[in-house]
C-alpha cells in the first residue's frame, strides 16, 4: 500500500487550535507519529538509518515546525535537486533555506 499519502495528508490540512490559527497539538502528534512511519520505512527499505535520532526527535521537530516557529512559505521547488557532492572548488554549497520562508 502506498503509505506517502497518509504521512503527507496531516501535514496539508491541520485543523485549528482554540488558542490562535496554530495546528492542535493532536494534529502535532499525529504528524510525528507520520515522521516514525517514514523514517521506519526508509531504514527498512535502505537496510539501516538513523532511526533512534528521528523517532527520539519527531515531537520536537513537529512542534517546532508546526506550532512555535513563525516562517513564511517555502519558496524552494518542493522537489529538491540531485544531490551534487560536497562543496568545493567546482561544486557551489547548498542550503535548504528556501525550504523554510522567510522568518516572520
């Protein structure tokens, strides 16, 4: 079965807390129970990963993403590009602050 859509789905559409236009922190834990699935079905997939960091570390990034950072829409391609190597002489660094907005 195709697992994407239920990690992606809670994220698109949170439904709203009484305490302003943040998502619940139910919407909060479901979508790190989302990032446990996916980082499970990654390292299964790639035969190992960093699994104990992204289960131990799901709700604090979730919150932080979701409820306490205030960032503006990303205006990076949602499809990243090919990871060129690292960077040097002939290959420019990249960062994924387009990704995240602008900070409000």
């Amino acid at each position: 079965s195709d697992t994407t859509a239920a990690v992606v789905s809670p994220i698109t559409t949170p439904p709203k807390s009484s305490d302003a236009d943040r998502p619940s922190i139910n919407h909060v834990e479901k979508v790190a129970m989302a990032v446990r699935r996916r980082v499970l079905e990654y390292t299964i997939f790639n035969n190992g990963g960093y699994l104990s960091q992204a289960c131990s570390s799901a709700e604090t990034l979730v919150t932080l993403y979701l409820r306490a950072l205030n960032l503006g829409p990303s205006i990076a391609d949602p499809i990243p590009a090919d990871f060129r190597g690292s960077p040097g002489p002939n290959i420019p660094a990249i960062t994924g602050e387009g990704n995240n907005g602008d900070f409000n």
